[in-house]
C-alpha cells in the first residue's frame, strides 16, 4: 500500500478542534509491516534533525490526523514515527454537524427545560421590627422561614 505522510508543527492546544499546523515535509512511501491505524509506528528515511520539531502528522490513505509521541533514530537516515489519533481534527466535519439541546451550561440555561434542577439565589433577609404593646417580662424571638410575602 503507497500512501503519503505530511509531517507538520501544531502550535494549538490538544483540545482546540481547528489546529494552526504548519508543514515541515511530505514524505511517500509503501506500507512493508503491520501498523494500527490508531497508532501508528511508521518507518521513514529522513534526517532526524529535520524532525526535531515534529509534533503532528496527517495520513490521508488513513483518513486521519495523528499527534506524535515519539520519534526514534533507528539509523542514519531512518526514523522511527510512533503517532496517536486526534480525533477532534479527524472528525472535525462530523462535530461541527451536529445540532443538540443543551441541557446544562455553566452561565446560559434555560429554565423551559425541566431537568430537576433549577438556578436558585440563596440570600438572608433579616428584618427587625416592634411590636407596638411590647413585651413584659418575657423577651421573645420570632423566626419565619420561607414565607412569601412578609411584611
């Protein structure tokens, strides 16, 4: 099997789904051994010092984008690829096609949709007031929790 591999530089975070990739080099080459299309161990015939800086590869025979963990020097003028699929980048299109209800958010929500729990303001409202005979010799304390409407 014939494929090519672009070895790239993200300087995006793992987690951003639209990476900022610059190319460094594409290489072509036949597929001799077994590899898992997840994580690939790929064998290419480069300088490793071309490759100090590779972080990210893209397969398209693959169909997908993988991060680099590991490169290894084999020999002069072979390097050892060890990669890992970024699925956010690979399925991109998928994602970004997708339509859904947002149940819970941490600042927008929507109070039309029962999920049992609902945003509620905790505050104290203490407030004193006479009574117009007073008291003899007994003090008392009136306490009133959760009524509405207290005036």
């Amino acid at each position: 099997m014939s494929f090519d591999i672009s070895l790239q530089v993200n300087s995006s975070d793992r987690k951003t789904l639209d990476k900022t990739i610059t190319d460094i080099m594409t290489l072509s080459g036949t597929l001799r051994s077994e590899t898992s299309i997840i994580d690939p161990v790929i064998l290419v015939n480069a300088d490793l010092a071309s490759l100090t800086n590779c972080n990210y590869m893209t397969i398209p025979s693959f169909g997908r984008a993988y991060f680099v963990n590991n490169i290894r020097s084999i020999r002069n003028g072979l390097v050892e690829i060890s990669g890992h699929v970024d699925v956010l980048s690979t399925y991109k299109a998928a994602i970004r096609g997708n339509v859904a209800i947002i149940n819970r958010q941490e600042s927008v929500y929507n109070l039309y949709i029962d999920d049992g729990s609902f945003k509620a303001y905790q505050k104290q409202l203490i407030q004193t007031k006479e009574f117009p005979n007073g008291f003899t010799g007994f003090e008392y304390v009136l306490a009133i929790a959760g009524s509405a409407g207290v005036t």
